[in-house]
C-alpha cells in the first residue's frame, strides 16, 4: 500500500506515525513539509479527502494560528501554506483514506 506522510521528524508523535506506516509494510512518500509545504489547493484536497475542515488541520497552539480564529477556511488554507508550522501534524494519506496521526494510532484506520 502507498502511504504519505507530511511529516516532521523533530516530532514525536510524527515519528511514531512513520514507524507504524513502515511497520505495516506501507510504501511511504515522506514529505518534510516544513521544508517543502504543500499548497492551499493540496491542503484543501487532503482535508476533503479524510473529511476534515481546514480548522481540523490547524496547530492551534501556534501563536500565529490566533489571529486566525474567525477566519473563513480559505484564509486558514493560505496561511497554512505560506506558514508550514501551523499545520497539524502528522497529516497521512493512503488509498484509504486521509488522517492527523494524533494520537498516532489513528494512522491505523486507513490502513
């Protein structure tokens, strides 16, 4: 199975989520997207994909995620792209489906 993962290895439960994907066997595509971040359009077509809003996917304890309380998902999606660190992580995505692996067990339902 292809696996994706918007990964942050400085992060535990990012890591945690890899291990499981290679665990299972899973031809995983590891993305560091604080270096390469994905765009508005791919955030928005992964969130669809596993049935989230954009809000679903914010770091919210990120200082500039704040500002962004009222914001409509389209603003989110733009300041997620142009700040990579506002995304929650890890973001995983398999043929079946698209999951945030916190806890990092929630990479198993798409499995």
């Amino acid at each position: 199975m292809k696996a994706t993962i918007l990964h942050n290895p400085r992060c535990s439960k990012s890591r945690e989520a890899l291990a499981l994907l290679n665990e299972a066997g899973a031809d995983v595509t590891v993305i560091e997207y604080l270096k390469t971040p994905p765009s508005a359009e791919e955030l928005a077509r992964l969130y669809a994909k596993g049935g989230l809003s954009p809000r679903d996917g914010l770091r919210k304890a990120e200082a500039e995620a704040k500002v962004l309380a009222d914001a409509d998902d389209a603003t989110v999606l733009a300041a997620m792209a142009a700040h990579p660190i506002l995304i929650e992580r890890p973001l995983v995505e398999t043929p079946n489906g698209v999951v945030i692996g916190r806890p990092p067990e929630a990479v198993r339902s798409i499995l």
